[in-house]
C-alpha cells in the first residue's frame, strides 16, 4: 500500500510541471507599451510573482523578492498586479514607492492571474523556456519571510541554478486572496 502511495504521490509531483502557459500579451508598465510575454524566448527561467498593493502580505515580501532577484540575476524577474479596476497609476505609484523595478503588469481585469489560477498575493510561479510550470507556491513557509524557516522559491532557484530538480515544486500559497 505504501508502495502504491509513494508511487502516485511521485506521478502527480512529475505531471505538475507539465501545465503549459501560453504567451499572453499585457501592457507592461515599465514601459508603458503592449508586450508579448513569452517565456520560451528567456534565456533562463522567469519568476512571476502576483502582488497586489492592498495587500500587506504582499508589501512584506517585496524586500526579499528584490534581494532575491539581486542574487540570481540570471532569472528574469516579472510582478503581476492582481486586483480588479486598479489604474496604472496607482500600480506605477505603488512600485516606486516600494522601489520595484522588474518588469510589471497591471492585471485589472485578471485575465493573467486566471491564467495562471493565481490564488493569493503574493503568489510565486516559476515558468521555464518551454513554457512550463516548474515552482508553484509561496515564497516562504510564512506571511512575512523575516518569521520563515523554509524558503521555498530561494531552495527552487537554488535548485536551478545548481542544475538540479526542484525538490518542492508546489507549495501552499499564504497571504491575501485575489478577489474575483
């Protein structure tokens, strides 16, 4: 029986990262332009994180998301805004206060975030040049990753980095849910 378990648990861990995201076009508020965003002309992998600026989950995890982009610069690192009837603006105001300067989105209308199935902010993927999902989760095992005792997406870029499987590929998301 354990042996059944065991075998279905490391099946549905393989079959994860065969979901497909397909490029997808958005205005892109660094520069203000549509941009076709397709993960399967990055170089490396991308990390997408949906945040929103009402949420305080989200603000708290800012920092470490900049320190972490400061230390893999190899990864591309992109922010999605996801919270509906939000103007760029309020989205460019919010990045520059909080100093984010990755390439972000405004998703007002979700359509990203459905894309994705985004739950919460922040909420962490990882998309691979073949247009894969390869990390779903959180950032850390808390709210604010100064309380964490596991780093979920540093042990994933860790991982790729290094040339090895992800060892947590999906991971529980925590923070503010994304409002319908």
């Amino acid at each position: 029986m354990k042996t059944i378990l065991l075998i279905l648990l490391s099946y549905s861990l393989s079959t994860f990262a065969k979901e497909i995201i397909s490029p997808f076009k958005a205005l892109e508020l660094t520069s203000n332009q549509i941009q076709q965003f397709d993960f399967s002309k990055a170089s490396n992998p991308t990390v997408v994180a949906f945040i929103s600026k009402d949420c305080p989950c989200s603000k708290g995890n800012i920092p470490y998301l900049k320190d972490l982009a400061n230390q893999y610069k190899q990864f591309h690192f992109l922010v999605v805004h996801a919270k509906k009837d939000t103007t760029n603006l309020e989205v460019i105001n919010y990045l520059k206060t909080n100093h984010v300067d990755f390439q972000a989105i405004n998703d007002d209308k979700l359509s990203i975030t459905n894309t994705f199935s985004a739950l919460k902010t922040p909420h962490i993927y990882i998309v691979n040049q073949k247009n894969e999902i390869i990390y779903n989760g959180a950032v850390s095992n808390s709210t604010f990753p100064e309380d964490a005792s596991e780093f979920y997406l540093k042990n994933a870029l860790d991982n790729i980095a290094n040339n090895q499987p992800i060892k947590k590929n999906e991971t529980k998301t925590m923070g503010c849910f994304i409002v319908r």
